[in-house]
C-alpha cells in the first residue's frame, strides 16, 4: 500500500481529534449529572445551577481552558426522544400577514381570495402561491393587487412598495418580500423569548421558505406553559369598557330574543343570583328567572360588577361566543354599543354553592369602534418587568414610550373623569380592568395585575419585552417527550449497540481468524471517528440515530467481506499471500465492487437526509458519516495490519477451521429456478396489492394528522374499555392500543387537530385526564398526568400532535423520497453499467422489496404485539431497504459483469450462474450480519422503534432474495439475443 505513512499519520490525527471532540461530552455529561444530584429532582434549581457556572472554568487542557457554555456548545446534544423535552413546528399565518399588509382590506375579491386559498391548501404548497392563484382565478383582470384599496395604500406606498401602476407579477415580488421579513421577525422574536425561558441549548431553525419555524427545547417539561409562550402574538391592546348598567339592557333583550330559538335546547339548571338577575327581576324571584328559562343569563355561574359583565363556565365560552356574535343578537346593540367586542379574561376560580373550587372566566364588554381598533396599542411599550404590586401579589409592570405616555395619560384621565375602567388586553385576554382613582397617569408607566403567580408574571414580561409576533403563530406540528422515556431509550440504545458490537465481532474471528480481529479494529476506529465527527457537527443524537449507528456496525465489517473473500479467491487461485491481498484491494479486485455499493448507498443516505425531519434526518446523518468512515477504516485501517502482518512472514489465510470450507464447492443454478421465483414473487405482489387495497395500511398520524399520547398505568388495563370511554369525549375518534407492555396505551385521536390555539390543546389533555384518572389510584393531579418531570412513571410520557397541512407535506415527501431514490439508484447503474438493463433489473428488486414489505405490514398490523404505523420511521425504513437491496444487488451485477468481460467458459446462463455463486459467500455473510444485528435492535431497542427495525428487519431478508432471484433473471431475461451469442463467442463455447 503506497503512501502507508501518510495514511498512518491522517489516521492518527484524526483520532487524536477525535478524541479531543468527545471529551466535551464526556465532561459536560459529568457535568449535568451532578446537577441533578444537586437539584434533587426540581429542574428550575436544576437550570440555575447550570447557569450560575455557565461562564466558569471547567475544563482545563493544560494549554487552555473551557467555560461550561463553551463546553456545552461542544458536546454531542441528544434529541429530545434521548434527553425528554418538547419539539414543536410553528405555522406563522400567512393568511395574516397579507391581511397586515393590506391594512385589512374589505375587498371581497381579496377576501374571497384568502378564503379560497386556505381551503384549497395541500401538502407542498406554499400559501402565498395559492392566494396568488386564487386572486388570478377570482379577479379575471378586473382587480389589480395594486388596487389602493389593497396593497397599494398609505403604508404600503414608498420606496421598495406598492404603487398603482404595478402589475400584479411586480405586486407579488414586493409581497413575497414582505412576508419573508416579516416570518425573520417572527424567528426574531421567538428566539428572543426561548433565550429568555431558561432551558440549555434550545434550538430555533427557519424549515425552507414554508413560513414554518422549528423549536426544540430540550429538556423543558412544563407543556401547558411553554405553548401559551410560543402561541402568544403579544398583540398588548388597552380598551375603554363597558359597565355592566350600561350593557345589562342589551344581555336581558339578548336572552329574551335567544328564548325564541333556543329554549328547549337549554338544560334545567338553577340561575346564578348575580347582578343580572337583579337587573332582569329588581330582586324579585318571577317567572323570567326559574329553571330553563333563560338561554344566556341560565350560563351565569358568578356575580359580576363594573366592568364584568358576569362569570361563566369555561365550556359554556363557546356557546355564549356563538350567541353574542349572531346577527340577529348584534343587532340589539343601540348607538355605539353595536361596535362592542366582547371578550374573555383569564380564567380564575370561585366557590360555588357548596364551597367547591370551580373553574370559571369573566366576560367583559370593550367600546369598540368601527375600524375595531384599541384606544391604544401595545406597540408603544418600551419594557417589561415581573414584579409586585401593592397588595403583594405578582403582577407586570411597563415602561412606554413618548407618543404611549401621551396617549396613557389622555386615556387614564378619561377615565378618572367618566369613573371607566381600562381593560389591558392580551391576544384577545383581558388580563385586569382596573379604575382609574387618582386622576391622569403621566410618565407612562403602567401595571399588569391579576390572578397571576411568578412564573405566569416573569412569561408574560419575556414576551412584551420580546416584541409581538407580526401574525399568529399555530403549532402544526408537536412532539413531547419525558426525561424517564428518554432515559429508557438511552438504555435500550446502549444495550442493543453494545450486544450488536459484540456480535458482529464475534462473528468475524469466528469466520475470518486473525483477519476478523484486523476487522474488529477497523471497526472501534471507526466508531471513534463517527462519534468524533458527530461531536465536531454539534449533531444531535436521537434514537434512531443510534440505530443508525449500530447499522453502521453491521455494515462496516462489509467493505472488509468483499476483500477477505477476494482474497480467499486469489488464494484458491494459486497466488501468494501478498499477491492475493493486492489483487483484493485492486480496482479490478473488490474496489470497484466497494465503490458502486457504497455511492448507491451514500445516494439513498442523501435522499432520506433530504426529504427527512427530525429524528429521521439524525438517522441519515449517521448512516452517512458511518458510510464515509467505514469505507475508510476498512480500506486503509484493517490494510495496515494485514501488510505488517505480511512483512511478518506470519500466516494470514482469511478463514478458521469452521468456515474454511464453507461455500467453496457451491454450485446453485439460480437462472434454473426462476420461473419458480417468479411465481412465486408474483404471488407475494398480488397478494400485496389485494390486502393494500382492501385491508389498507395502518398509516400513523405522519401521515393522516392527529393527537398520539403513550400513557403508561400503574396496572394492565384492557384497550378496548379505554376505547369506548374515549370515543364518547372525542366525538368518536379515539384508536387505542397496548404499545409494549400491558399497562401502557398507545391513543390516537383527531379531535381537534386543526384548532392550533393552546385551549384546544388544554382542552384535549384535560379531557384525557378526567377519564383516565379512574384507572389510577389517588393522586395523580392533573399537572402530574401531562406534564414531564424527572422520574416520571405514570401518566402521559410522550405525546405528539400533526397538523393536516403537515401530514399532506410528510406523506408527499415520502413519496417523492422513495421514487427520488429509485430514479437516481436508476441512473447511476445506467451510467455506471452502460446498459439499462442492469438499472432495470436492479429496480424491479426493488420494488418487489417495497411491494413484499408493504405487504407484510397490511397483512399483520391488525394482529402484531407491536406498532406497524406508516410513518416517517417506516419511510425511512423504506429507503434503508431500498440501500442495502441495492448493494447487495450491485455485489452481485458487479461480479456478473466481470464473468462477462472475462474468460470464464460456458454458454451465457451458465457464466452468469457462477457469477453469482462466487458471491454467495459474501452474500450470506453480510446478509446474515445484518440481520442478526437487527433482531438485538429488535429484541433489546425499545418499543418506540420496533415497527421501524422489523421493517428493515424483512427488508433486509427479502432484498437478499431478490439480489439473486429477481434482479439477475430480469437482467439476463431483457439482454438481447444477439448480445447473448455475442458474449458466448467470445467465451469460446464448443459447440
């Protein structure tokens, strides 16, 4: 081997670096641990503690040293199904912003035009492209986007605007840059807040140009809180209220004119003796007042006064919403009144008649004008602090600017002089409605107060010091996951890769002898080096990233496979030691072999990497780098012993005595039996196609959008009881499964998928509770059962919620992810071959893989101890499949093409069947490796990942058959006649 020394020196090198990347790891791993023995299990004194020695030294190389945030930035960070925390895709409204920028155009061609894009919506398409279509369709050339009363008005106009001579084609530049800059300032503003929340290394990523924003934080466990952080546009809006003298009239016509419509919808309940009821009876119980009667004052659970109009149950806000926004309600409203908004506050708690804390919110009615804009706006607030107010409680105090001291003080001694109240309002929430009793506020400061505690004071100042979002921001996409799941997967990881690394070791001393242990050096180099790269990328480990990592394993020893059994071959041939090995390591020998593979391989990695999100992206990363390194450490690593062992004069014969026979005399005629196989493959395919159509697929939430929660009990509880007290809450969607063990259910539901807000979330968490709490025994509170926390046994651990819009862009990445593969899997054997028929071939295995494994899981999802989803595990699992179906296929074409171009004797079929018993020995080998790495992933990887590896698992199998029944008959069934007898002359057959 030329240039040894250099090899040696990149090699060590590159461990030295290696090495010097992980401990990184390692120290800030040690790091960690202490602080959560320090902690005691509390995460707030376990993030301060960490924080408070963010800037101190701990890590010292004698030449340098390290603070913890520096070491922290440097170590392999773990995704969130390895460390817990919460994952979550934002859409920023698109739809909003266009309504900003149009200053709220009542345009009803542009209105329509919204409408219709957000209908039309599917998976890949940007929203934007579809107003703009939309608009084309709409205004058929009669209305411009530059119309003045769209986009080319007062604040649009300028320069880099809209004037009114723009076509629409120039109007829609301008806007897509708008949008663009106002989705950076939605990223800016997000990550002003998560810098501010305190969890370590949270992560903020941009997804494309889709307007979606990635959040992760690691770590962080209060689910509840920290989507009410992300959702919150701080749209911060001070009103002037109503008094409930001034509107109580108009909820007592209200309530009269509902009795009409809904009377015998209402159910029989007592009415709440509160203000109204005075109002409607002057204290006089009458017949306005008894049971049923009263559509809307019946809801009154709570007195009201001044500016609350009265206090009602949080699932009676919807329907009261619906009552107070009916056309023929509104119309009620005398004089200025008909511009009233009605609003929520913030949910507190009373007593009921029975002294029993029950839940309930205000309402309140803000004098609203016809542009339906506040007195004040929220823009001119300069800073915000959590602090105290006089009577001691948490409240929120701001600091204006100029303009906003102004405006506070008007609005203050407006109020001081009419004795109104000033509701400050937040997204739509009104915090506090104070009075105003000591004449005009100046200075512009001013003060949130409420029912808040700490943490709700110190968030609500993080996000008006942040700024407020330009639009609303839904969450598409969230994933949750607990510190003890994570733990359990960082277990079962650990334990499938140390048991794989010592399988495939073993096996390769057993096989190959001294050589095995040249291979099982090249392979703990190269984990090094994978790890070190990972480590220098600042990559992010996940569970299938680990999975990726022990397939790694499995293939690693393959490259070092195709050159022992060269060299065994070489051997037989009556060539020396030295002679053999060089031969093997030729490009004639096995490298061209390695070359094709790998670039196959390395070409699916790129399109999973591509298509894929998430864990599955952390897959591919590793799958990729574990490509690249092993390539390496088994070319040139294992090469550097094998020729020290060589200028040894020591005995190297690449087998044992158990496998020095094994597949020596093996003579197999696979063309023979094909027209068997392909009965038998067409059986398999039709058999696939008739279930696919008929039973289906079990396709996951990726795919189809919706809620998933794994909750685990204290005992085995039965599925299908679960299912029919679910299916009653959630309107008849609720699938449940046991997912592992039997006191731990797997429940998918699509209630309320497309409402984004944080009440539809609490909303469905809470429903969940209150009818899994019978199955567990006291005192699991609510916060316990949803919420992460460090040791978490019991309740929800990990949930996980896709929007529609989302699971269209998964399912058509997918898709394009697997013919993406196949097409360029395609080309390269076409160019790689010079003759389409080997890309064919290859194909055809390939899609007899697919077809076979997307058989099997329509066949038996029904029935399997463990999950079968469709989803993007599953895809990735495809696309895997499809790589190593195509190496094995490679191998086997690579050396059919050599028989072909070499002087081996015989008619066509006869040289292409030795061809293909030539690699049986590699076949077997790698093909046996693979799967018995993959049933430990499979026995001992976890529960979460079992559908994902017995994908592969049946691949893996199935891709070895087709190599040498599929891909070889259709290769050598499509050769022309001509280029047969063309190859057998040259053959020199006897006749």
């Amino acid at each position: 081997m030329q240039n040894k020394g250099l090899i040696k020196f990149f090699a060590i090198l590159f461990a030295l670096v290696s090495i010097y990347q992980l401990s990184f790891t390692f120290v800030a791993s040690k790091i960690k641990n202490d602080a959560k023995s320090f902690a005691g299990g509390n995460p707030e004194k376990e993030v301060k503690y960490l924080d408070s020695i963010g800037k101190e030294k701990v890590f010292n190389l004698g030449f340098t040293n390290f603070t913890f945030n520096e070491v922290s930035d440097k170590q392999i960070n773990k995704g969130l199904d390895l460390e817990g925390g919460i994952n979550v895709i934002l859409q920023i409204s698109v739809k909003d912003i266009l309504k900003g920028l149009s200053n709220n155009s009542k345009n009803p061609v542009f209105n329509k035009s919204l409408a219709d894009a957000t209908a039309d919506l599917q998976g890949n398409k940007s929203y934007l492209d579809k107003f703009f279509d939309a608009f084309d369709a709409n205004s058929k050339g009669t209305v411009k986007l530059a119309s003045p009363d769209i986009f080319a008005n007062r604040s649009l106009q300028g320069e880099g605007g809209v004037d009114f001579q723009m076509t629409d084609a120039q109007v829609q530049k301008v806007i897509k840059r708008k949008v663009d800059e106002s989705v950076e300032s939605a990223f800016g503003v997000l990550r002003k807040r998560i810098d501010k929340f305190g969890v370590t290394q949270p992560n903020i990523q941009k997804l494309g140009e889709s307007g979606r924003i990635l959040v992760e934080l690691p770590g962080a466990k209060d689910v509840d809180r920290i989507k009410k952080l992300l959702q919150s546009t701080a749209q911060l809006e001070f009103w002037e209220t109503y008094k409930i003298e001034e509107i109580g009239n108009f909820l007592m016509a209200a309530n009269e004119s509902l009795k009409k419509t809904e009377i015998n919808k209402v159910a029989v309940k007592t009415v709440a003796k509160d203000s109204l009821s005075a109002l409607l009876t002057d204290g006089k119980d009458s017949a306005a007042t008894t049971k049923g009667n009263n559509p809307l004052l019946d809801k009154i659970i709570g007195q009201g006064g001044g500016p609350v109009l009265g206090l009602f149950s949080p699932k009676d806000t919807a329907i009261v919403n619906g009552y107070l926004k009916r056309a023929d309600i509104r119309i009620l409203l005398a004089g200025d009144q008909r511009y009233a908004k009605f609003v929520w506050g913030k949910p507190t708690t009373i007593k009921d008649a029975k002294a029993k804390d029950i839940d309930a919110v205000e309402l309140y009615a803000l004098k609203g004008n016809r542009d339906n804009v506040p007195a004040m706006g929220g823009g001119v607030v300069t800073d915000a602090k959590d602090t105290f107010d006089q009577s001691g409680k948490p409240a929120v105090s701001m600091q204006m600017n100029n303009q906003g001291a102004k405006a506070w003080e008007e609005l203050t001694g407006r109020a001081y002089t009419q004795k109104s109240n000033i509701a400050i309002v937040l997204d739509d929430i009104v915090y506090s409605a104070p009075g105003v009793s000591s004449g005009p506020i100046s200075g512009g400061r001013s003060e949130i107060s409420g029912a808040f505690d700490v943490t709700e004071t110190k968030d609500l100042a993080n996000v008006l010091r942040a700024g407020k979002l330009p639009a609303a921001a839904d969450i598409v996409q969230s994933e949750v996951v607990g510190p003890s799941l994570g733990q359990e997967a960082i277990d079962n990881g650990t334990t499938s890769a140390l048991v794989g690394l010592l399988l495939v070791s073993l096996w390769m001393i057993v096989y190959y002898g001294k050589a095995g242990w040249y291979a099982n050096i090249a392979l703990a180099v190269n984990l090094l080096f994978l790890f070190g790269i990972l480590a220098s990328l600042g990559a992010v480990l996940t569970l299938p990233g680990i999975a990726g990592i022990v397939l790694t394993m499995g293939t690693a020893v393959d490259a070092n496979i195709i050159i022992y059994e060269r060299a065994k071959e070489e051997l037989r041939a009556g060539k020396t030691l030295g002679e053999a090995v060089i031969a093997s390591y030729s490009w004639k020998g096995a490298m061209r072999s390695i070359v094709d593979a790998n670039v196959t391989h390395i070409l699916i990695g790129a399109v999973l990497f591509i298509f894929g999100s998430g864990p599955i992206k952390g897959f591919a990363t590793t799958l990729l780098i574990g490509i690249v390194t092993s390539l390496f450490t088994s070319i040139f690593i294992a090469r550097i012993f094998i020729d020290k062992n060589i200028a040894g004069k020591n005995d190297l014969s690449f087998v044992t005595n158990f496998s020095k026979n094994f597949f020596t005399n093996f003579h197999f005629d696979f063309l023979g039996v094909k027209k068997w196989t392909y009965l038998f493959s067409s059986i398999v395919v039709v058999v696939s196609f008739v279930s696919l159509f008929t039973n289906g697929l079990d396709q996951g939430v990726d795919f189809v959008g919706g809620r998933t929660f794994q909750v685990r009990f204290e005992k085995p509880v039965s599925a299908e009881t679960v299912k029919a007290e679910l299916t009653k809450v959630f309107e008849g969607s609720a699938e449940v499964k046991i997912f592992g063990n039997d006191n731990q259910l797997k429940i998918t539901t699509k209630y309320k998928v497309q409402e984004h807000g944080t009440q539809a979330d609490e909303e469905v968490n809470k429903l969940l509770y209150d009818n899994l709490k019978v199955h567990f025994s006291t005192g699991l509170t609510y916060d316990k059962f949803v919420n992460a926390y460090d040791g978490k046994k019991l309740g929800i651990l990990q949930a996980s919620k896709v929007g529609p819009t989302v699971a269209e862009d998964i399912k058509a990445n997918a898709y394009w992810a697997v013919l993406g593969a196949m097409l360029i899997v395609f080309l390269y054997l076409f160019i790689s071959f010079r003759k389409w028929q080997y890309g064919l071939g290859a194909i055809a295995a390939v899609a007899h893989d697919v077809i076979f494994v997307l058989g099997i899981y329509s066949l038996c999802y029904k029935f399997m101890p463990f999950g079968m989803e469709i989803d993007q595990h599953f895809i990735a699992a495809i696309l895997t499949v499809i790589g190593y179906s195509m190496n094995d296929t490679v191998i086997v074409f690579d050396r059919v093409r050599e028989f072909l171009d070499g002087k081996t004797k015989g008619n066509f079929g006869e040289i292409v069947n030795k061809s293909i018993n030539s690699t049986m020995s590699r076949t077997i080998n790698t093909s046996l490796t693979m799967i018995g790495v993959l049933l430990i992933m499979f026995v001992f990887g976890g529960e979460s990942i079992r559908g994902f590896i017995f994908a592969m698992l049946v691949g893996i199998i199935v891709g070895t058959y087709s190599s040498l029944f599929i891909a070889t008959p259709v290769l050598v069934d499509t050769i022309s006649r001509e280029d047969k007898k063309l190859i057998e002359t040259q053959h020199l057959v006897e006749a």
